[in-house]
C-alpha cells in the first residue's frame, strides 16, 4: 500500500512537471516570436535610416548652397545597407515560423507536428546560414549548430528543439553582437553630421518671426541670440532621436540576451522552469518599455 501511494504520488509530480514544462515551452514560443518580430522592426528601422541620411543631406545642400537652384541631389541607387539588411530581416521571419512550430509542440498531443518544428528549424537555420558576410565566431557557431538542428529532427522531442533554438538563439545573439558597433557608429554619423551641419545655415535663410516663437520661452534677446539658441535646440533635438534609436539598438541586444538564456535554463536536466519563467517575464516587460 505504501509503495503504490509513493507511486501515486510520483505520478502526480510527474504529471505536475510535465505540465510546468508544456507551459513554460509555451511562453518561450510566444515570446520567441515577439523577440523575432522585435529583430524584424529592429533591421527596418536600420533600413529606414538610409534615406533619412539621403533627404537631410538634401536638405543642408538646399540650404548651404550659393544657388539652390543649381544643387544636385544625392544619388539613391547602390543602397548597400538594404543589401545587408534584407537576408537578415528574411532570416528573422524563419525564426518567427521555428518559433510558432516549436509551440505546437507543446500541446499535449504533438506527434503530428513534428515534421512541421523539423522543417521550421531547418529553414531557420539554412535562412541565417546564408546570410552574407559573416564574422568568423558567427560562421563557428552556425557549424556546431548544424548538430542541433540534426538531433532534434531525429528526436522530435521538445527538448531537443529547445536545444536547437537555445542554440540558433545563440547564433542570432552573436550574430547581432558583433555587427551592433558597426550599426551604433552608422547612427552616430547619421545623426551627429547633420546636427553639426545645422548649425551651418546662413542666418539669412531663417524667417526670424518663426526664429523667436521657437525659443520664446528663452529670456533673452537680439536675432543673433535667438538664432543660436534655436539652432541649439535643433541640434539637441537631433541628438535625442539619435540617442532613442540607439537604446532600441541595445534593448534588442538585451531581448536576444534573455531569450538565449531562457532556452539554456530550460535545456537543463532537470528544467528550471522557475528560471526560464522569470526570464521571459524580464523579456516581457523589456518589450513593454518605449
């Protein structure tokens, strides 16, 4: 009689984890997906900044030139950064699909749905494979991951595609790690030239009536002070977007921390599902913040 209620009772604890698990898995593919879709805004707004640089460049030419009659604008062929950026927004909508496959697994009956996580993966895995230009520490990672990948389209067992995505988390984590410093010093020189440009305009082009309204608030006088108070808070402007931009640069680096950490707490012998359950909560109000 004891032995069968220490069974029951394991029985019961068993049925108690395996639950936790589902449930926890579960979260970890919803948030996946907001981490991925966060990378897909993330390498947009990157994109975006190629022709913000193009038209305030314009602008300036208008507005320093002798004769703006004359000015001939910046050239918008040869974007070289859509080059880079495409394949990556591309290998983050893979993710996103990995992500929704792996959270069908987490149903209580998933055999059927197996094929669909081993495929998702795969493409995942092939989408970030192919990216160009790569580091070397990045091309590494994508050849040890390639095992991961293997072992849980053999295994089709929700441990093995948390292994997998814990470790093409990782692959996107580095990935993103070591282009960040080249991306933050692309807004800085986006963003910091055409605040010093600003400054540049002949005083002549500036309507003065609409010069004072902007620093009314000032208790100061005279058109040349007025003028360089207005053109300071220009600049300060300029470099408050800059600055929003590049904390949404780093907040994705810290989303990619959490989540990879989240898949490395679950993958443990014994899931820390506690752990992983705290960490998407961190991932979750990270992507709350603005």
């Amino acid at each position: 009689m004891k032995n069968y209620i220490k069974l029951l009772a394991l029985l019961i604890l068993t049925s108690c984890s395996t639950t936790k698990q589902l449930k926890t898995g579960s979260q970890i593919s919803k948030d996946g997906m907001l981490v991925a879709q966060k990378g897909i805004d993330t390498y947009t707004l990157l994109q975006q900044q190629k022709d913000i640089d193009r038209s305030q460049q314009d602008m300036i030419l208008i507005l320093t030139a002798p004769n703006p009659a004359a000015v001939h604008f910046s050239d918008s062929t040869g974007n070289t950064i859509a080059i880079q950026i495409a394949p990556r927004i591309n290998a983050y909508k893979s993710l996103i699909a990995a992500y929704q496959a792996f959270g069908r697994l987490t149903g209580n009956d998933n055999s059927a749905d197996t094929k669909t996580a081993a495929d998702a993966l795969t493409a995942s895995y092939n989408s970030v494979k192919q990216l160009p230009d790569l580091s070397s520490g990045v091309m590494s990672l994508i050849s040890t991951g390639g095992t991961y990948i293997m072992q849980a389209i053999q295994s089709g067992s929700m441990k093995k595609h948390n292994e997998a995505l814990s470790q093409l988390t990782k692959i996107y984590l580095d990935l993103w790690n070591s282009e960040a410093p080249t991306w933050d010093r692309y807004i800085d020189f986006v963003y910091d030239t055409y605040g010093r440009q600003l400054r540049t305009i002949p005083a002549k082009n500036y309507d003065m009536t609409k010069v004072k309204a902007g620093v009314a608030d000032q208790p100061y006088t005279g058109d040349a002070i007025s003028l360089a108070l207005y053109q300071e808070k220009q600049y300060v402007t300029v470099i408050q977007q800059k600055n929003t931009l590049k904390k949404q640069l780093a907040d994705f680096g810290k989303l990619l921390t959490l989540l990879n950490q989240a898949h490395i707490e679950f993958s443990k012998d014994q899931a820390d599902t506690t752990a992983a359950a705290s960490t998407l909560i961190n991932i979750e109000t990270l992507l709350q913040t603005k």
